[in-house]
C-alpha cells in the first residue's frame, strides 16, 4: 500500500485548504484512515481519523474547523480545514492502519504535505 498526499500550502489565518490522501490498493474500505501532523522539533500529533465503518475522532485543537471524509470509491481519504491558525502550520501526514490477519494490524505512513498560515 502506498499514500500519496497532497493540497498542501501557504494559506492566510482564517483561510482553507483541503488535503487528499489517495491510496493504492483495492482493499482501502477496510483500512482505519488518520491525518496526523508534526511541527521541527515537535512530536507527531493526531489530527484527525476515520474508521473503515466512518467513525471520526478529532483532537481538541481542531475540532469545529476539520471535517475528515473518505470517498471509498476513490481510494481516497480528506481533510478540509478551515478558519486556519498559525498554529496549524506543520506538515501534514496521512496513514492508514491495514489489517493483517488474525488480530493484528500496520501503519502505513505518507510522504507529507506542508502546510504554513501566515499571520
């Protein structure tokens, strides 16, 4: 399985942006899909994710502005952000937790997108 993220860029506060994730494979229905970011010097975050059934879970810092959505069709997974902050500003990482079998479960983890709101 590979990801492939994109829409990143420099955006002003309290604008938008939409990311997209779309992966390879033809079993992306039953992968959980995530939106994570990472700011130098900072740990990776969770930002976002949604279960293979459509279940979203969001941190605190974005819930109300990120709508995660996924088009199984399309194999392809979203994050619309809005009314941006400059604290927003990282890049940006899909992935995807792939069932194995038998209970267990691997992460497979994009290449990024940066995203920067200037003030």
């Amino acid at each position: 399985v590979q990801l492939q993220a994109s829409g990143g860029g420099l955006v002003q506060v309290g604008g938008s942006l939409r990311l997209s994730c779309a992966a390879s494979g033809r079993t992306f229905s039953v992968y959980d899909m995530g939106w994570y970011r990472q700011d130098p010097g900072k740990q990776r975050e969770l930002v976002a994710t949604i279960s293979n059934g459509g279940s979203k879970n969001y941190a605190d810092s974005v819930k109300d502005r990120f709508t995660i959505s996924r088009d199984n069709a399309k194999n392809t997974v979203y994050l619309q952000m809005n009314s941006l902050k400059p604290e927003d500003t990282a890049v940006y990482y899909c992935a995807a937790r792939i069932p194995r079998g038998w209970g267990s479960t691997s992460v497979v983890w994009g290449q990024g997108t940066q995203v920067t709101v200037s003030s």
